[in-house]
C-alpha cells in the first residue's frame, strides 16, 4: 500500500460478513483453536505463547509462522490498548489454517473502529501503524460485529 501521510486508510476486503469464530469455513477444511485472554498488558505475550503451540499440524513455515506472531501481536496490542475495556474484560484469539490459507481473528469488547478512517501516521510519530504491517502482510481482511468487535485477516499460504 502506498499512502503517506494523512491520506485515509483503505483495506483490501469489503467483506464483512460473519468470521471464523461463526463457521465460515467448513470445519473439516482447516486446523483450528483459540484462545481467550484477560485484557492487559500482558495478553500480546501470552498470546504468542499460546500460538506457538496451537496448530501442530498446519505446518507453518518460517515466514508463515513469523508473520503470524506479528500480526497475533499487533492485534492483540490494539485490542488491549484501544478497547478501553473494563476490567476483567477478556480478548479473543482464534487461529485456522487450511492447506490454501491461514486465519487469524481477534475480538474484544470495545467499540470497534471503521478501517476507512484510519490515516497514516506522520514519520515523527512512535505508533499507529500496526494496521499498515497487517495490510502489508494479509491478503484481505476486515472487521466484523457479533457479540464482541474482531479485527479478521487472511494470509494466502
């Protein structure tokens, strides 16, 4: 993606319907599990530890596992750090992969945001660009509103 800063994010799916934590996917096509952590600042690590673990028989490649802690990471971190939740609220984590494509799914009790309105923060600027790694990374991916806000994203493998 090539905007600078200011310009409006824009993201490379329009589809929002239901998410994987609803059975999009047939359940015999892929490897799934999840997880559900308590929203602090310690869910990205513990996140990444659980996914390290969760889908034994995927087999992940390098890249395919690198870019899956990332963007575990990156998720994880926004749903704590902009769902203002309250306490004892929890995060979500739900992984796939099929043998065409891998999954990942993050929800949180927050209000949610709308892609269209995020723009590129300045180079000066420490943070916010967590949204811009994904976009680089997935092949589409979007948000979507069942009982909690999740953040989707698929990664052709």
């Amino acid at each position: 993606m090539s905007a600078t800063a200011g310009e409006a994010f824009v993201h490379r799916s329009d589809d929002v319907r239901a998410h994987l934590a609803d059975a999009t996917w047939a359940v015999a096509d892929y490897e799934y599990d999840h997880v559900e952590l308590p929203s602090s600042l310690f869910a990205p690590r513990q996140a990444r530890t659980w996914a390290e673990g969760a889908l034994p028989g995927s087999r992940l490649s390098a890249a395919e596992h690198d870019d899956v802690m990332l963007l575990i990471s990156e998720l994880v971190t926004n749903a704590v750090r902009h769902a203002r939740c309250d306490a004892g609220e929890t995060v979500t984590v739900h992984l796939a992969a099929s043998p065409d494509c891998i999954r990942i799914e993050v929800g949180d009790r927050g209000a949610g945001f709308a892609p269209a309105g995020i723009a590129r923060p300045s180079s000066e600027a420490l943070g916010g660009r967590g949204l811009f790694v994904l976009d680089a990374i997935a092949s589409r991916w979007g948000t979507a509103r069942a009982d909690r806000h999740c953040v989707w994203l698929e990664r052709e493998r």
